[in-house]
C-alpha cells in the first residue's frame, strides 16, 4: 500500500499490484498496477496488519500537521512487516524552500503547488514524527520492532534540480542530463552532508 501515491506512485518502479491511497484522482486512468483507494486522512478501510509493507514518501508536508498524528498512526496499523515514511524536514530545508519562493516571487512566476503547500503546511519536524511512531507503537502493545532512519537527497543538489525547473523546460532538462551523468559517476554525492529528506524505516517482529 502506498498513502499519497497520486496516480502512479512507486508503479514506476515496482512491477506488481499496489493499492495507491489518495484524497483524489483526477479523470486520468492509473497504471494498471495501481488500485486507487479514496482516503481522508482519518481511517483507513483495512484490517490491523493488512499489508506487507506500506509506504509514503513526500506526503506528510501537504497535510495538515494536526492530521499528520492520525495518519502515521493508520499506517502502522495496516503495517504488517514494513513502513516506509520519507519526508522533507530540517530547518535549513526551510530556509532553502523560501529562498526558491523568493526567486519564483521575483520572476514573477506563480509557485509550484508543492511549494505552496509545503509553505501553507510546514515541513514535519523528524524528532516529533520519530515520536509518533514509537507512541503508535507503544499504544498497540508492539514492543519488538526496529527503527532506523537515513538522511536523503543532499539539501544543495535538491535545490538546484528546482532551481533548474525554475529557469524554464528547455535549461531544466539539459541541466539535469549533466546533474544525472555525475551522480552516476559520484553517487556519494546523492545523500552527502546536509540532506533534504528523512527516511524512516520500522521493521515490526
């Protein structure tokens, strides 16, 4: 299961049946791996420890952070095996995405709809979503789990992919064949130093 898939989600990557879980789809159909399911941010329609595993990546941050609580708490309860949560997070995150909001109000251009949210919303804070979990779990009497949590995406190459995408179609994908070509050659460089991105991990046993 995938919270927040949109209308392909991790079916670009993985071959196979995925339940995508969203407030919406719009008129498009899905990939035929993925089986929509509407979702409000309340409960989910499935059993304790339906799924295998169940992923999220780059969807706390477009919800309301009075929602965000009740959603990890749905995701473990569905989790049989593995929860996956990404997530942009860190001060220095906010202050790269309002130093690209500066750059889009200046050219006047209008923000993309993820900036806006992300700066309607705010960005999760790692230490209280790292919280969350472990009261999830606490609350469900699950003692025996791991959590292990990795940094993503270095802070100054996210943003110059955006910065990139700010300059216009043809400099944005000419930029980021060259940014691609030496990643591959220098992938260390991908999550090095300070990152934009969280990966939270938990391993129920």
């Amino acid at each position: 299961m995938e919270i927040g898939s949109g209308k392909v989600g991790i079916t670009s990557y993985l071959k196979q049946q995925v339940i995508g879980v969203d407030i919406a789809f719009n008129d498009y159909p899905s990939l035929s791996y993925l089986k929509e399911h509407i979702y409000d941010g309340s409960t989910l329609e499935y059993q304790d420890n339906s799924y295998d595993y169940v992923i999220s990546v780059d969807m706390l941050e477009h919800v309301p952070e009075t929602k965000r609580k009740k959603i990890i708490e749905e995701m473990l309860r569905v989790t049989k095996k593995f929860m996956i949560l990404a997530f942009p997070c860190s001060n220095k995150s906010i202050l790269y995405e309002k130093k690209l909001e500066r750059i889009y109000i200046r050219s006047g251009q209008p923000l993309p709809k993820y900036l806006r949210e992300h700066l309607q919303y705010g960005l999760p804070e790692e230490k209280k979503i790292v919280r969350i979990i472990e009261q999830g779990m606490a609350l469900r009497n699950q003692s025996n789990y791991e959590m292990k949590v990795i940094p993503n995406e270095n802070l100054r190459i996210w943003y110059l992919h955006e910065l990139c995408k700010s300059k216009g179609t043809v400099f944005y994908y000419s930029s980021m064949v060259i940014m691609k070509v030496v990643l591959f050659l220098m992938p260390f460089l991908y999550s090095a130093g300070d990152c934009y991105r969280k990966i939270i991990f938990v391993e129920k046993r």
